[in-house]
C-alpha cells in the first residue's frame, strides 16, 4: 500500500450526485441490461459498492473501459477472476470501433431471450465518473445507427476529460424491431468512499476533480506507486533494449527509418522524447536513493527529490520548491492519464485469484 501523500479522506459527493443516485436506482428497475463501465486500471476500485446490491441482481456486463490504457498481461488476469466470480466482464477501448463491436456482440447474446419476446428493450450504462460512458455510449449509437436507420441519429453524449460532465440521464434510440434504448446515465460516487487509497486511485485516474484532493497530493502518491512496485527499473531496462536497437539501425547506413520518424513526426518525437526523459530521471533518482523506501518518511524524500528533478525536465522557471510543485504534478499527472508513462493496473488482484 503506497504512502497516503499527506492529507485526509477523499471524498466527492456534489448535490447533483445524490440526485443522480436516487434517479439511477428508479431507472434500473425498468433496464433489461446493465452495462457497468468500470475504468481497467482500477476495476475494483471504480465500483459503485453502493449500486452493487441492486447491480448484481439484474442481467449485467461489467465493461472494462480504457483498457489501451491498462497492462494487458495483468487484465488477462483480471477477466478470469470476474469469470470465477460468475461475472460477465468484457476488457473495451470506448475509440475503438472493432472493441465497442465486441460489447455490442457480447449486449446482444445477454439479450437473445429477452429480443425474441419483447416489444421495448432498455439498456443502461452506469459507472463512476470519467470512466468512459458517454464516449462509450456515442460509440455505440454511432455503431448501431449505421446499421439501424433511426431518428436523431446525430445526437451525442457530451464527452470531456474531467469528471462530472454528464448531469442528466439521456436516452438515444439504437435499433428497431424490437426497439432498444441506451440510457447514458451521470457518473456516481458513493457520498463516502471506504479507504484513502480506493480514493487516491480514484483521484489519479481522474474520477475525482483534481481540485477536490490537489495535483500536488495527487502526483505523489503516483510516485510513491511507481518506487514501491519498482516501475523505475522495468523502464531502465526497457531503454536498454531501445538504445541496443537504435545502434543497431544507426550501424546500418541503408536504414533511414530513424532519420525519417524524426523529420515527419517532430511533435511526437518530442513527446517521446519528454517521456524517456522523465523515466530515466525517476529510474536515476530511484537508484541513487540508499535509504529504505520501505519507510514512508523516506519515501517521501525521495518523491521530494523526484518532483525537484522532474522540474528540470519539464522545463519549469526556478522558483521556491512549494511553488513549482503545482506545475511539475500537473504535467506528470497528464503524461500517466493520457498513458505515455505506459499501461498500468492499479489494483491488486484479491487473494487467491488465479496467477
């Protein structure tokens, strides 16, 4: 368990929440099928405990969202614990049409029995905020509309990177005879969340406003994940083997691919270079450090020592430590959320599941 970075419980639950709760639990009486969108980097952690109840005794799918951004070796494992669970859990990229295509499959076998009798289905997807609803839902009714003529087809959820974008619970037409309907359905937190580190995972996967716990906070307890399981060294040796390549393509003078990357893709580059960069620093400050970061008071010097190299990289003016703090944690959390730190599975997986 990492370090709690310094400060309380976290806990975010805004008046439009509690209604929201109260609206989702009427709807899901009348749902022939439940999605639960849950984010692949924390599949335990972004339940609703609140909604399972209720969840586990309707017809349900948990969809694990973002999985491009999820380690796949670990979210194999993940899917044959909900199996042994007896829980129908599919790993999905909300962008990525052949994924949603699959959901969509997998939607349409839960429902056999239910297409062959009834006039009217609803579907409903429901899950903590930012996992990736409303981009789902929009995949979805752009999927089934091209294959469905059907009214308001244009019609979109408002997708956006911070939680709490979708307020109200809407409806979109995705198929005749029978009619079915998705609901999109605003993402719910419980009014309070069990443990500090369920909450801190939530902040750093952006299911928590960032104003509500604070980059800084945030940022570290990132850092203090990445030293305790030892990231650091798994990147080191992975830029080895890059470095190895590249002296390898270089030693060949017909191979111009290298060259070419660089000239047409100078953004990318740039990003890639930014984030080999800020690796290697962790790895190097990581390896430097002789103290036990077993104890949390020396973790978090070195994490103190991390944020003031990592200030170098990022380029940010010298200023005192407090105020360069923000502006380091910021752009670090935006490498990881956008996953250019590489895939990551934030929680462990129970006792005794399968290895």
């Amino acid at each position: 368990m990492a370090f709690n970075a310094g400060g309380g419980a976290v806990n975010w639950f805004p008046g439009h929440m509690a209604a929201a709760s109260r609206a989702i639990r009427d709807r899901l009486k009348l749902a022939d099928l439940v999605i639960e969108v849950r984010d692949a980097r924390i599949p335990l952690s972004s339940a609703n405990e609140d909604l399972q109840p209720v969840l586990s005794a309707k017809r349900r799918i948990l969809a694990l969202n973002k999985k491009d951004l999820a380690n796949p070796n670990i979210m194999s494992r993940w899917l044959n614990h909900f199996e042994s669970c007896k829980q129908d859990c599919i790993s999905v990229n909300a962008h990525s049409c052949s994924s949603v295509n699959q959901l969509l499959g997998f939607a349409e076998l839960k429902l056999k029995e239910a297409i062959s009798k009834e006039p009217t289905l609803l579907i409903m997807l429901v899950g903590v905020p930012n996992v990736g609803k409303s981009a789902l839902i929009n995949s979805i009714h752009r999927i089934a509309t091209s294959r469905f003529p059907v009214k308001d087809k244009n019609k979109r959820a408002t997708v956006g990177p911070l939680p709490g974008v979708t307020q109200d619970i809407a409806g979109y037409k995705i198929a005749t005879q029978p009619s079915i309907y998705v609901l999109d359905t605003p993402g719910v937190l419980v009014p309070s969340i069990p443990d500090m580190e369920t909450g801190l995972k939530l902040a750093l996967t952006g299911a928590v406003k960032d104003s509500v716990v604070g980059e800084e906070r945030i940022a570290k307890y990132l850092l203090s994940l990445l030293n305790i399981r030892k990231t650091p060294l798994h990147w080191e040796r992975l830029h080895r083997k890059e470095e190895l390549c590249e002296e390898i393509c270089s030693s060949n003078k017909k191979d111009n691919s290298l060259r070419r990357r660089r000239l047409n893709n100078s953004d990318a580059v740039y990003v890639q270079d930014l984030v080999t960069e800020v690796q290697r620093t962790l790895c190097r400050t990581f390896l430097n450090f002789t103290s036990n970061t077993e104890e949390e008071s020396e973790l978090e010097t070195l994490i103190d020592m991390q944020l003031v190299a990592l200030r170098k990289v990022f380029r940010i003016p010298h200023k005192p430590f407090d105020e360069t703090q923000g502006p380091t944690s910021k752009k670090l959390l935006t490498l990881f959320r956008s996953g250019k730190l590489g895939p990551f599975i934030l929680d462990d997986l129970p006792d005794g599941s399968e290895n």
